[in-house]
C-alpha cells in the first residue's frame, strides 16, 4: 500500500500548508466563502431534481394505477368494450416468448463474440479493429433504427419471417448484442493471464483452456450482463412497434403464429394513448407491473455480481 | 520442440465458429446501412432530394403531398435543445457533487437511485411526461400567455424534452463523474495547497481536467435524444412544423417512423419508402455524436491511465 501511504502524506502536508496559508492570510476571501456554500447548494440542488423526478415516476404509476391493480391485470385479455376487467395477459406472455428469444439468440452469439475478441483476436489487425469500432458503434444506434432493419430484412427481404414474435424476438436480440458483447468481454478480461498459462503449461487445448478455465471464471460477469441487456429489451417498444407487435392481441401468442403478437410495453403505450380514465388507471398498472419485474431482475443480476464475483 | 499428437482440427472449428459470431456485428451494420440505403434511393426517384432536404412543409398525407424533412428535423432539434437545456446541469451538477463533493455514504445511494433511473423503460417516462409533467407540472407554471401559452394544450415540445432529460441525467452524470474521478488526486492538493476553495478547485481544476470525458458524456446525451422515440409520441403530438417553441406540438423523426411504419404499410410505396429516408437522416445524425464521442472518451482515458 505504498500509494495509501503516499496519499495519506500528501493529505498531511496538504493539511499543513492550509493551516500556514490561512494563517498567514488570516481568512479566506469572505466572497470565497459565500461562493463555495452557494456553489455546494446548487449542486445538491441538481442531485435532488434527478432524484425527485424518479421519486415522482414512481409515486405517479402507484397513485394511478392503484385502482386497476388486481389479479385481472394479469389473467384478463385487453378489451376496448370493458376497461374495468382488461388486462395485460397476451402481452405478458408475448413478453416471455420474446425475452426467451433474445435469450436463446444473444447467449451463445455474444459469448462467442465475446470470446474470439478477447482470446483469439490480435488487436493489432485492421479487421479485429473494424469489429471493435463497429460494437461501440451499434451500442447506441437509436432502438428504432433496429426496428427498421427488422422490418426491412427480417420480417420482409432476406429473411422474409412475416410479422411473427420470432421475428420481434430477433430484431431484440441484435438491439442488445452490443451489450452483452461489451459485457462478456469485460468479464472475460478480469480473468488473469496467469490461470491461461497455467492450464496451457499443463498440456491443455486453447479451447480446453477457454471451457474448463476461462469460462467457469467469468460466468458471473457474463450472467450479470445477459440479465441487464434482457431488462433492456424487456422494456424495449419502439422497434416492436415497427416488427408487427399489435395493439389487439386478445389470444395468447404463440413464437410463430402469423396472427400477431402483443408485448408488455406495447400493450402500456396503446392504453396510454387513450384518454379515458380507466385506460390510464390501466396503464399506469402495467408500468408498476413491468418496473416490478426489471427492479427483481436488475436485484437478482447486482446479488449475482456480489455473490459469485471473483477477487484474484 | 513438443508437437501436438493430432492436428486439432476441432481447435480450428471452433475458433471459426467464435470470428462467426464476432463478424456478425459487422453484418449488423451492413444489414443497416444496406436496408436504409435501398428504399431511401427509391424515395428519392419520386421526390427530388432538395425538396426533402430544404423543404419545411411535411404534408404526406396532402394531395399533392410535400416532404420537406426540415420540418420533422426540428422537430427532434427543439426537443433535443429544451432536453438538454435541462440535464446539462442537472447531470453536471450531480456529477460535480458526487465526485468533489459526496461522502463515500451519500454516494453509495445516489448513485444507485440514478442507475435505477436509467434503467426505465422509456415508454414509462413517456407516460409520466405526458400525465404528470405536462398538466401538474408544466401547465400551472407556465408564465401566462408567455409563447402562446401552455395552458389547454394536450402535447408540446417541452414535456417530451423534459421527460427525455429525466432519462439522460444518469448518462451525463456517470460518464462525468468518471472522467472527473480519473483526474489524479495530485492536481486538486496542489490547488487545496494553495488556498483554493472546493468550489474552485473543482470548476478551475477539475473541471477543465475532466472536459473531454464532460463533454464526451454531453455528445452521448445529445445522440440518445435525437433517437429517442417512445417519449416524443406520446408527449411531444405529431403536428410536423419547424418551430424551436417549447410550447407548441411538434412531430419528431422518430414519433413520424413509430407512427408511419407500425401496421401494414404496403412496402414500395412512397409513405413506406420515406420512413427508411427519415432513418437515414436519423442514423447519420446520431452516427456524427456517436464517433465524436467515442472519439473524446478515448482521449481522456489516454491522458490519465
């Protein structure tokens, strides 16, 4: 801990020399003084505005959707005829068949990703580097530009899936690959070098190595990862909206039907946009609903991260 | 020198199958610029690329119809500005005070509270901005007859831009408060030694230290609200008209693709076609912020790691 050390006689002399100066100087400027306090009042300002507006979201969906929270919610298709008794059932379940999608897909294409970047790759190659800049590239290409392309190649083109959850499922998964691709390499890289060498010295395959080494040790980062880019695309709606997730779905949808699909945040935007009382109160449940569901998984992914993390 | 008993072709497989997965990212770019570019080169046959480009009337439903995007430009252009006019400060403010400012308690739940806020759903602050911001908020406040008033108006500019700069204060406040983080300790003794109040020491020193990280967390900001889409359609209205006016109701390059293309849109036509143009404007909009920022983070980190 030489930089503790350091650290600890710099705050020291630091100390020090504040007490000299302000000796000499006797006090600082008075309008100093008052600068500071103002400056610190404005920044707390700031950390309360940020803080309220979520308080306010949050207080907002309880103090709305309070009458529609009932067991119906769940149970009950969306009707138009009687809001009292709607519910979010197809969505709820399209939800789940797309988030099962985006697991199935985003797993093993972002690991491998993942994996020939981190233990393959030689950074140095104009290719290797094409790849990188291009992963923080689509990292924050707009949600509804992924809905373009999935209307464009996916539901329609080369592809040419028509507007089933599959193809929903899949614009998803490209939507958050980037994520977990970001993620599973920055869990890849915290294992250290000296566990590789170990297991190569000993005779082992590269590949070998990555499975019974590599892998195992960074699985924890890895699922912490995949769960966050689900809870991304679990409250996605933009480019669904665009791959054929409808407003009326009133069956519950199956992976390849080609009578359409609903998701959660679809079915909370269409009973947001009608102004009835009741249609409101419906969708303001649903957000308590769907923040429900990602606060238990973002909680789930942080106890994950705590409880299996490695320290080398 | 030892020498592998077989020639481990299944070791090559694999590594194939890895690069195939990686190469995907690439193909998803292709697959973007390729979809984007062929119905906007269409579009472009039937309505001449100036008129679209420096028109300001966005009339496609009107016979004749008129595509001048300008409009719709601005559209997400006043958003963005009142947007940002707000989270620049809220998120600075908020990352000064977490990184100078904040003790190790205070941070441990701030910081947290502001990841849960990044992590809604979009369509959920949409919901709120349009209920909540706009009638208890906005409404009551409004100055009168101040810009035509705000008073009886279901949309505007500025509920969607405020909900939109609720959902971007955590990304300015965590990139900043990293880069202001990665300043060395040495710096900020050195003003403390000579006198300076935390107040200085954090705007003279800090501050000017930290910029391109600051700024990098801006650029970011600016390109997550251009494309942001769920917020302007339920808040921001869809009467397309090129106006910086927080309080009128806009439409912007987003809400018009979300509207426009949900559906069954015949493919092919002109209606279809000019929802890839629209992308295309978009994604070369957010693609500039994106490579200048990307381009800023890589400087700060090289100065101070």
């Amino acid at each position: 801990m030489i930089e503790g050390a350091g650290a600890t006689r710099n705050r020291l002399a630091v100390a020090g020399a504040r007490a000299t100066t302000a000796a000499v100087l006797s006090e600082q400027p008075r309008r100093d003084v008052l600068r500071n306090a103002v400056f610190a009042g404005l920044l707390l300002l700031a950390v309360l505005i940020a803080l309220a507006g979520l308080v306010a979201l949050l207080v907002q969906a309880f103090i709305k959707g309070a009458p529609a929270l009932s067991a119906d919610l769940i149970t009950n298709p969306p009707s138009t005829a009687f809001p009292e008794k709607a519910g979010y059932r197809p969505a709820i379940i399209g939800s789940i068949q797309l988030i099962a999608g985006v697991i199935v897909f985003v797993v093993p294409v972002g690991i491998g990703a993942a994996l020939y970047l981190e233990e393959y790759a030689d950074g140095e190659r104009w290719w290797n580097k094409l790849i990188e800049i291009n992963i923080q590239n689509l990292a924050a290409v707009p949600s509804i530009i992924y809905g373009i392309l999935g209307l464009a190649f996916i539901v329609r083109g080369p592809l040419d899936l028509g507007f089933i959850l599959a193809a929903g499922a899949l614009t998803l998964g490209l939507l958050v690959l980037p994520m977990v691709i970001i993620a599973a390499r920055e869990a890849i890289r915290a294992v250290p070098d000296s566990i590789r060498q170990g297991s190569l010295a000993l005779g082992a395959t590269r590949w070998q190595t990555i499975r019974s080494q590599v892998l195992p040790a960074s699985i924890p980062g890895i699922a912490t990862g995949v769960i966050l880019a689900v809870s991304r695309a679990l409250g996605e709606t933009a480019p669904l909206l665009l791959v054929g997730a409808t407003v009326f779905v009133t069956f519950d949808p199956t992976p390849f039907g080609a009578d359409g699909y609903s998701a959660l945040p679809v079915q909370i935007f269409n009973y947001a946009l009608r102004p009835q009382e009741e249609f409101q109160a419906l969708a303001a449940a649903g957000i308590i609903v769907m923040l429900g569901v990602l606060l238990a998984m973002n909680s789930f992914a942080i106890w994950l991260r705590n409880r299996y993390e490695q320290r080398w | 020198m030892l020498e592998a008993q077989s020639p481990r072709h299944g070791e090559k497989v694999i590594q194939g199958l890895l690069a195939i997965c990686a190469v995907l990212s690439v193909l998803t770019t292709t697959a973007i610029v390729i979809s984007l570019i062929g119905p906007t080169i269409g579009f472009f046959e039937v309505v001449p690329i100036g008129d679209f480009i420096f028109g300001a009337d966005w009339t496609p439903q009107f016979e004749p119809p008129s595509f001048g995007v300008l409009a719709i430009v601005v559209g997400t252009l006043n958003v963005t500005l009142w947007a940002m006019l707000f989270a620049i400060p809220v998120g600075l403010g908020s990352a000064v005070y977490l990184s100078e400012y904040a003790g190790p308690r205070v941070r441990r739940t701030i910081k947290p509270a502001l990841e849960i806020l990044a992590g809604i759903p979009t369509v959920a602050i949409g919901f709120f901005a349009v209920s909540f911001i706009l009638p208890s908020l906005i409404q009551p406040l409004w100055p009168g007859e101040f810009l035509g008033g705000a008073v009886g108006k279901p949309f505007m500019a500025l509920a969607a831009a405020l909900g939109i700069g609720l959902m971007v204060v955590p990304i300015i406040a965590s990139i900043s408060e990293d880069a202001m983080s990665a300043v060395p300790h040495g710096l900020r003794d050195g003003a403390y030694a000579l006198g300076a109040t935390r107040a200085k020491v954090a705007v003279r020193v800090v501050f000017p230290a930290a910029l391109s990280g600051i700024v990098a967390s801006v650029v970011l900001a600016i390109s997550r609200a251009l494309g942001e889409t769920m917020i302007v359609v339920l808040a921001a209205g869809s009467t397309p008209q090129a106006t910086f006016n927080p309080v009128e109701s806009i439409q912007a390059m987003t809400s018009y693709i979300a509207v426009t293309a949900t559906g069954d849109i015949p493919a092919g036509s002109t209606d279809y076609r000019s929802v890839f143009a629209v992308g295309t404007v978009l994604f070369l909009m957010t693609l500039v912020m994106n490579v200048i920022a990307v381009r800023l983070v890589r400087r700060y980190r090289e100065v101070y790691e």
